[in-house]
C-alpha cells in the first residue's frame, strides 16, 4: 500500500520509494538461525534478483574494463589511451592481458575489477602501452601470479579468445 507508521509515531504516511538492498549471504539461513529479522527478509524479497558472481560471467569482463577504464582514464584526462589505433601500433592494454583478466577468478567481484581498472590507469595512464607485468601484484590482493583458469568454476562458462587487436577492438 506504500503506507507506513514511523517508529514511536501515530500518523500513517505513505511513500512511493523502493528499497534496493544487496547481499553475499544467505539471508534465509540467518532468518532460520534468528540473527536476520524473517519479516524484513520477506519483505525485502519482493523483487528479488540473483546476480551470479563475475567469475560466471566472465564475457562481461572486458564490457566492464572498457568501462572503468574509460571513466577513470577521463578523469585523468587520458581518455584517449583507450581510442582506436592504427593495426601497426600497440594497443594501450594489450589482448594478453586482457585475456589474463577474463581467465581471473575474482574473488572480490566487481569492486576487485574497478580496482584494478583504477591502479591500471593512475599508473600507466601516461605511458603509450601498459607493459606486459603490469599486473603482477594487482590481482588476489598483491599476489604476482592468477590462478589457473581451471581452478575456477567454469560450468556453463563460455570462454573467447580476444583478438589480437586489444582491448577497444575485442569489443
């Protein structure tokens, strides 16, 4: 109905605002064990959406990178770092290392990939061509090496090998 009664008060008022709330646990276990409330888990799931985590979507990898490359390299000015270049002229990322983000695990998820797409572009926004053990000590916190990709779950993984061409052009 879009009415409610604030807490300690007698006027019923109404509102036309959605709630969006997110979470990695299991709310409906914290409700069984009692440390979730079970009528604010009701009804927050209203409108529920599961989103699989970046690992099992690893085809919005680079759609994301292009993406938080773009905005922080704008706000750095640089933003033609990521513009289409001659076939005779390295791209900024190269498809080696693009293809080494999409085999990534990330274990934190899209905030890890902003993060990486920000210490990308403050570091080597200035260079022609970011060099080729740029990543090492970006990803799993600090670590030089990515796991195997065949640690990962890959069930119903597509995988796609990014042109040669880079980053821009792959998309």
């Amino acid at each position: 109905s879009g009415e409610y009664r604030p807490v300690g008060g007698s006027e019923v008022l109404t509102s036309d605002a959605w709630v969006v709330a997110a979470t990695d646990g299991d709310l409906r276990a914290r409700a069984d064990d009692g440390t979730f409330l079970a009528p604010l888990l009701f009804r927050l799931a209203a409108l529920r959406i599961d989103l699989p985590p970046l690992r099992a979507r690893r085809d919005d990898i680079p759609r994301l990178l292009v993406r938080f490359l773009g905005e922080e390299l704008d706000a750095l000015g640089a933003a033609s770092c990521l513009a289409p270049r001659p076939p005779t002229v390295l791209p900024w990322l190269g498809a080696a290392q693009v293809e080494r983000l999409v085999a990534y695990p990330w274990p934190g998820n899209v905030r890890e990939l902003r993060n990486v797409a920000r210490a990308l572009a403050v570091r080597y926004h200035a260079e022609a061509v970011v060099p080729d053990d740029a990543l090492a000590g970006m990803l799993q916190g600090g670590s030089d090496e990515a796991p195997e990709p065949s640690s990962t779950p890959t069930s119903g993984v597509r995988r796609r090998k990014v042109p040669r061409a880079g980053l821009v052009e792959a998309l």
